[in-house]
C-alpha cells in the first residue's frame, strides 16, 4: 500500500488566512492575499513570527477548502500520515494535535508525526507547500500552491491548486 504524507500547515490549513485575520486584528491593515504572490510570508505579514508564537494560533486554523473529505478518501486508500514541522513553534504542538482530533477525527494519533526536519522522512507520495521540505524527499512531490511558492517552477514537483486535483490525482 502506498505511503502518503500529508503536511498540515498550509495544506490542509489555511495559514495565510489567519495571518490575514491576525495581521488586521493587530494593525488594522487589510491584506489581499492575491497580491502576495511570489513574497515570503514574513514579508507579507511583518508581524507573523509573532502571531505563530502566539497561544491559539495553530489551535484556531481554518480548515483548507476540500481538505477534510479529500483526507477521508486517502485515509480509506492509502497508508496516510500527517507530517507536520513543529519544533519551531513550541506552542503548535499540542494545538496541532487537538485541532486535527476535532477536524480530521478519523486520523489517529499513530497517523500524526510532528517533528522538526522532514528530512527524515520517507515514503511514496508526499504533499507539501514548502520545496524545502520536498527537496529531500525521493518519491513524487507534489506542491500544494500557496502565494510563497506560487512563482516557483521546478520540473521535479507536480503543482496541485486544490484538493480536487490531489484527489484526480491520486
């Protein structure tokens, strides 16, 4: 059975709407996400290192358009695990957890692998919005289009805009 990993941020949560929500919230400053193709997030949302450290951040993520009944399906299909980084955000790991227990409750605990590099990481497919974490990897890549990626072209990925085509796909 194929071996499919899944990372959580900005796949399967939408992490640039929070930054959004966060970013106005604390400034004021309404952000179109549409014009931010090309930019790294931290440029995009000056104040986003902050608002990732902050408690409730990963906890109140909104689920990515899709991603829910699309995660159902490759549960049903395909050994599936959730490989999410993170060691860098402290807090993220508990809020990770309990916010894929209550939106993805078929995932179980055995499923989730949070770690610090991807590096270590092997299996058949993999799903991510970071070349950095694809680069290393030997199966077939795909790229899950997010603004900081979206200018990037590298015949080694396979681009997929949604959920849809992950599932048309795979």
């Amino acid at each position: 059975m194929k071996k499919v990993i899944v990372d959580m941020d900005g796949v399967m949560a939408d992490v640039y709407h929070q930054l959004a929500q966060f970013e106005k919230r604390d400034t004021g400053k309404e952000i179109e996400i549409s014009e931010t193709a090309g930019k790294p997030e931290l440029e995009v949302f000056p104040n986003g290192k902050k608002h990732v450290n902050e408690i409730g951040f990963f906890r109140t993520l909104p689920v990515m358009e899709g991603s829910r009944e699309a995660m159902e399906y490759l549960n049903n299909k395909y050994e599936l695990y959730i490989v999410s980084a993170g060691m860098e955000f402290p807090n993220s790991l508990r809020e990770k957890y309990d916010w894929l227990a209550e939106h993805f409750p078929f995932i179980t605990w055995e499923q989730i692998v949070l770690c610090g590099s991807k590096k270590v990481v092997s299996g058949d497919v993999m799903i991510d919005d970071y070349p950095k974490n694809l680069d290393h990897f030997s199966g077939q890549r795909l790229i899950f289009t997010q603004p900081h990626n979206e200018l990037i072209e590298n015949e080694t990925y396979e681009r997929v805009n949604s959920w849809e085509e992950i599932m048309n796909i795979l």
